[in-house]
DNA sequence: TCTCTTTGTTAGCTTGCCTTACTATATGTG
DNA sequence: CACATATAGTAAGGCAAGCTAACAAAGAGA
C-alpha cells in the first residue's frame, strides 16, 4: 500500500498555498489601511456579484450558514459598508445592499488582490499560471455545487 | 484597468477551493474515528518528514511560531501520538519524536486525504488534474521559501 | 384557526493561528 | 569570573472564521 503521508499530496499542498497566500493578501490589505478582512471582502464581492440579495439566499451563495453571515454583516455593518433594508415582502426578510462607500473599498480590495497575485505569481511561467487558473476555476466550478445548493438531498443523518 | 472585484480572481478562488477541500477532509477525518484536526495532521506529516527536530526548527518548517506549535503539540502529547524528549546538547530544548502509535494514525490521514483528493478531482480529466498538481508543488516551492524557509536542506539536530 | 416552516438573531463553542510576557538555560564579553 | 544578551519553550489571552442549538417573529398551508 502506497498510501504514505506526503507533505506533496493536494491538500496539504493547497491548504499551504493558501494559507501562505492569505498571509500575503492580509498584509497587503493592511497597507491600504482597509478595515476588512478577506473574508469580509469575500462576501461584499458576492454581494456585488448579486445585487440586492436577501440573506439566506446570500449565505447559500458564499457556502455558510445564515449565522455565519449574521457576523459578517454586523460587521460590515457597522463600518458603513452594507445595509440592511426591510423587505416589502416578507417581514422577515432583510435585503442587504452594498453602499455607496463600499465601491471605494471594493476596488481597493482589488487592487490588494492583483498586488498579491503578482507577489505570488512571479515566479512562474505566465502560460502554467494561466492554465493553473483556468484547472482551478473548473475544479471550484465542480466542487460548489455538491455543497452549496444541491445538497438538500442527502442531509438525512 | 481592470482591477474590478472578482470572485473568480486568484485569491477567492484558492480559498474557495482549500476551504471547500477543508470540510470535505475533515468528514472523512471524523469518518475514521481519528482524533486529529487536519492542522494537527500537517504538523504530524512534517514531523515523519523531518525526523526528530527541535520545536523551533519544526515550527519554521510549519511556518507558525514556536507558541503555535506548543498548543498542536500538547494535544498530539496528550492523544500519544507525539512525545517530546530532552535534548542533551542543550537543557532548554525539546525534540521531538513520533511515537510508534503514530505510523497507523498516519496511513489513516493518508488514506482520508487520498479519499479527499477523489472526491474532489473526480470532475477533471487526469491530465488537467496532474499538471495542476505540478504547477501547485511549483508555486508552493516558490512561495514557501520568502516567509518560512521551509524547505531547508538540513534539519539534522 | 392552528400548525408548520422560514428568516434572522442571541449565545456560546471550536479551530487555527497570533502577540506579549515570562522562565530556564546558553553564550559571548569585559 | 560576572554579567549582559540571546535563545528554547511556555502560560495567558486575543482574534478571525466559521459552527450548532435555541428562539421570536412572521408567513403559508390544512
């Protein structure tokens, strides 16, 4: 059996270059003195990509749970980048919208973002990098749906 | 320019991919009954890797400070998977060493790791998946080196 | 009406790190 | 030799990014 442990095998490979790339991002976030951190930067982004979204809707796009969300809209929240607005149609509901302030941060963050890449990037051929972006937009592609929206089916425990 | 927030930009997408890669790892963990965390996993692989090292060359191997690794390795101590022996070129400094439990514990993370890796790939053509493999191990190899050196040749005592 | 479900939230936990002391020991300098 | 400084590990505590469990308010269906 050549099942052995290996510091090479995907996941600890992919857990390193992201975590190492997190580390990178966060100090580039932090040099533009922008008061999110990338996962709140990652929700505004899949608000952007929305438009005005309830929330339960929002957290089953980014993968979490509604409570989880609950936190990082607080948050943003409170920096005056979201708000949160009833919905006409359900009490219940609550209808997020980006604000007029969090364009700025938005591309802010980007900016952060293609920095880091290109910290990351640098050492490889522009070509594998290209490749390896496009293998990597296939695999998320493949592996978001079994647990983002198409899971209800097997949740019986 | 086109620095517009993105979440198909390189940084969403890597944690997109290790966070969605995390979860389905550590069902499998737990699946198995093992009684380690997928980060406790790492430190461990490192460790068979490396051989018996002191806890502050092991931890720059990590890349985590030497207060990080004292925590994973107290809880590794306390599952006997690791012990930390007296160094008697130096009264301050511990090695440590894997102990014999450990060798099952670790073809078990192997196996819920090769398990992962199936499930995950198994949308992507072979070829695509092995070239994306290399260019990761590529990136990871560049990257590793500016914030932990931690591919280091030597880590004799 | 009466029950069942959905929406968001309060409270509290876990994992995986971090910084800031602090002790014990080693090591170099006058 | 004494003393200053550096190093190895640790105790204490914090923070980010999630989670579950429990619940109130509101909708939807019988």
């Amino acid at each position: 059996m050549r099942t052995k442990i290996d510091t090479d095998s995907f996941g600890f490979l992919f857990n390193d270059i992201a975590r190492i790339t997190r580390g990178v991002f966060a100090r580039e976030i932090e040099a533009s003195r922008l008061p999110v951190t990338a996962a709140e930067a990652r929700v505004m982004a899949h608000m952007a990509r929305s438009g005005p979204t309830r929330q339960h809707l929002l957290a089953e796009s980014l993968g979490m749970t509604p409570m989880s969300l609950t936190g990082f809209l607080d948050r943003l929240e409170a920096a005056g980048l979201v708000a949160r607005e009833a919905d006409p149609k359900d009490r219940r509901a609550k209808i997020v919208t980006l604000s007029p302030k969090a364009a700025g941060t938005l591309a802010q963050i980007a900016q952060a973002g293609e920095r880091t890449e290109q910290l990351i990037s640098n050492g490889l051929c522009p070509e594998d990098w290209q490749t390896f972006l496009k293998t990597a937009r296939q695999l998320r592609a493949h592996i978001d749906g079994p647990r983002g929206a198409a899971s209800k089916a097997e949740d019986t425990v």
